[in-house]
C-alpha cells in the first residue's frame, strides 16, 4: 500500500489517479497476449456503399470456423483487428451493394492469398506479433469451402451475434467535429490508461474539420500523453481558414510510441496518395512530439516523402520523464508508453540518430513556468523538466528555440506562443 501511494504521488503531476491501475491491468491483457492484423483496401472510397472487412480464424483442414469478426470500414478503407491466435487467420472484405450485411455471390470482393494466388492465412508468429495486408476489391468469389464453414458456424446466428468486436476503425480523412464526445478530455485519458479498449471503442486516425480543400494547406495536430484533439481548440479556432486547413491524429497515448508513429505514416501517406497535397505542416504538444517526430523520420527519411518540412514541437520531454521511470519500476501495471518515456529507454537513445535538419525544419517551444515539485527538478512547467525539453540533440536538430513563460498546457494558448507558431507556418507555405 505503501508503495502504491509513492507511485501515485510520483506520478501525480503526469497523469491521473491510481485507480486507473486495475483498469490498466485488464487493458493489458489484449496487448500482451493477442496478435495484430493491420490493413486497408485501396478502392473501399469508389464503392459508394459499404464496405466490410472480416478476420476468420478457419481450420481449412477440419472445414471449421473457431472465430470472427468484421468491421465497416471508414473512409480510407484502413483497418486493424486483434486475433487471440497467430493460426490460421484469413482476412476478407466485401463491397455490401445490396445492403444486406452479409456476402452475397456476385459482390465485389477481396481474400488476403499467398504467393501462388491461392486464398492463405496472415503469417503471424510469437516474434512477429503484427502483420499488414492490403487489397483491392474485384470481381470473385469466396472460396465455396470457407462459406460453407462459415455459414455451419453461424448456425442461423447474425454476424452481429458471433463477432468478437476486437477490430478497430483506423480513419483516414474522416469528417468530425471537435466536440464530439469520442473527443473528450476523459476519453483522452481512457486512451491512456486503456489504450487497447479505446482504440477498439474510439478508433484511431486522421480528422478534418472540414472537407479537403486543394487550396488550402493542411495542419496536422498531435495531442499529447492523454490528451485529446480538444487541447487544440484555441489554437485551431485562431488558425487562419483561408489560408489552411486543421487537420487533427486522435490515437490512445498509452500505446507503444513506434507503433502510434508507424499508423500515423500509413494514415498520412495514404492521405497523400488520395490529395496529391503538396505540404503538411505538423504540430505536436508534450509527448506528442515524441511520437510525431518518430512520424516525421519514418515519412521523410525512411519513406522518402517530399511534403513535410515544417515541424513544430510544444513542450515535449525529449529527454524523457521522471515519472515514467517511477512508473515503471514501482507501478502494479505498466502502460506501455511509459516504457517510451522512461529516461534512458531503447526509444529516447535512438530518436535521434536520424537527424531532421536539413530535410524538415523542427521549431522547438518550451515552457518554464515552474512549479514545486519533490520528483522533478527546479526549472520545470508543472509536468516536464525543462532540462527534458531542451535535451541537447533536440536543441542541435532544431532550427529554432523559443521558451515561453507558460506551464505545460497554458502554452496551447498562449498569445505569444501562437503568434510565433502563425509566422512559422506562414514562412514555410508557399
């Protein structure tokens, strides 16, 4: 018990209560012991009806269907499921054109298939714990053997009875608003501290407020450890319209920092491949920046994109957390994050081996607006050292410094922090 009120005292300042533990611990089990299917079917958007994508785990030997489960997929087609076993899992996705909610013969239709064509399950294993697939939907048909098992499986049961509701919405453009409640600052925090079940309940992806506008240039704002696009309000009420567009990432922040970093590129890229924009200019606060700068290495220098070149950061802990190191030595259950956060985690040492200057121009905010604080120290804003957010490789890769007499969140709104912000973005759209 002891230990426990350390913890929380600890971690205070960072996150939220300890109750959020036994919650923690439930969430974890879907990370840690289930598998990862990542995918999108590129023409779901020229369907003009609904597209589904499906995972069934199916024992061709025994023609049986032990497991399934099936989502409608957002704009974008991008999707992901969570399987409890890396056998024998097929993915399929169909174009719904009479409505019924089912596969119907004669439907535009795809099957993940092997190298020799042939309908085959996703390669999972116990090292490689994710796979991505991808498709386009065509004229064809479902192997008669996997409808046979599937319809003995239903049983005269609705697919609706039998899904297991592990798939998640990955959203690629999708209109919102940003006051819709799956926004919230409460569900920010459910992305922390059940990362797993938010992603499956919420969804993960890129936002408009508005239809796309080839005129204007896109903003892509990233919230922060459980934060949500809402901690962006002021800034994006103040965003000139005329001249951009806000785009906003909703992702759960307790997740793995690289795997949040890698959905993003996928989201962004395929963004670009439906818009031909011609920059994206990408905006981060706290931990945020940590994932978006893993982001930005991935598009840019990994990926060999050409539209990103600005980048500014708002408070981030290049240097890691204090908390997150206590988190994870003392903590009854470690959200996944803080093992990114912790100083001197495999993360932090080698976020920047692969330096942005010269390819994107990063413009580092701080803020120093310190407060006491027994497990930070002196100079700090409230949540973050600034000695964590002037990490010398992240001064060095930086083309600007600027820190403002803010704390950790009053920085988002802070005038003189949003002027400078608006003369960057202006000096970097043509």
């Amino acid at each position: 018990m002891k230990r426990a009120l350390l913890v929380c005292l600890a971690l205070l300042p960072f996150l939220t209560s300890c109750g959020n533990f036994r919650r923690l611990a439930g969430d974890l089990k879907v990370i840690d012991e289930e598998y990862r299917i990542y995918g999108v079917i590129r023409n779901a958007d020229t369907q003009k009806v609904p597209v589904y994508a499906g995972v069934v785990e199916w024992h061709r030997g025994d023609a049986r269907v032990y497991s399934g489960d099936r989502i409608e997929l957002p704009p974008g087609g991008a999707f992901a499921f969570s399987v409890k076993s890396p056998l024998h899992q097929h993915v399929v996705a169909f174009a719904d054109r009479n409505r019924s909610g089912t596969y119907d013969s004669g439907e535009p239709m795809w099957i993940h298939t092997g190298t020799d064509g042939k309908p085959s399950p996703v390669k999972l294993d116990g090292e490689h714990r994710a796979a991505k697939v991808d498709g386009q939907l065509s004229s064809g048909t479902i192997p008669r053997d996997l409808h046979d098992a599937m319809t003995a499986f239903l049983a005269g049961r609705s697919v609706n009875e039998v899904v297991t509701n592990h798939g998640v919405r990955l959203s690629v453009g999708e209109g919102a608003k940003l006051d819709e409640p799956r926004f919230a600052a409460t569900r920010g925090e459910d992305g922390l501290w059940t990362p797993a079940t938010m992603a499956i309940t919420s969804g993960f992806g890129i936002y408009f407020l508005e239809p796309y506008d080839p005129s204007r240039t896109p903003v892509l704002f990233i919230h922060g450890a459980a934060g949500s696009p809402q901690d962006w309000r002021f800034a994006m009420e103040r965003l000139d319209r005329q001249r951009y567009q806000a785009w906003f990432a909703f992702y759960p922040s307790g997740g793995r920092l690289d795997n949040s970093a890698e959905l993003l590129n996928q989201g962004v890229k395929l963004l670009h491949q439906r818009y031909e924009f011609r920059r994206l200019h990408v905006v981060a606060h706290s931990m945020g920046g940590l994932m978006a700068r893993r982001f930005v290495q991935k598009n840019v220098l990994e990926d060999r994109q050409k539209y990103i070149n600005t980048f500014i950061t708002f408070s981030s802990p290049w240097g890691g957390h204090e908390a997150a190191a206590a988190g994870v030595k003392w903590a009854p259950s470690v959200v996944p994050s803080w093992r990114d956060m912790e100083q001197g985690s495999s993360f932090l040492d080698h976020l920047f081996d692969q330096r942005l200057k010269g390819k994107v121009n990063h413009h580092l905010f701080y803020s120093h607006h310190s407060s006491r604080s027994f497990s930070m120290p002196a100079e700090n804003d409230g949540t973050v050292s600034v000695a964590s957010q002037l990490r010398p490789e992240a001064k060095d890769d930086a083309v600007s410094i600027q820190g403002y007499n803010e704390d950790h969140v009053s920085i988002l709104s802070a005038p003189a922090a949003l002027t400078r912000a608006k003369a960057v973005l202006d000096a970097a759209t043509p």
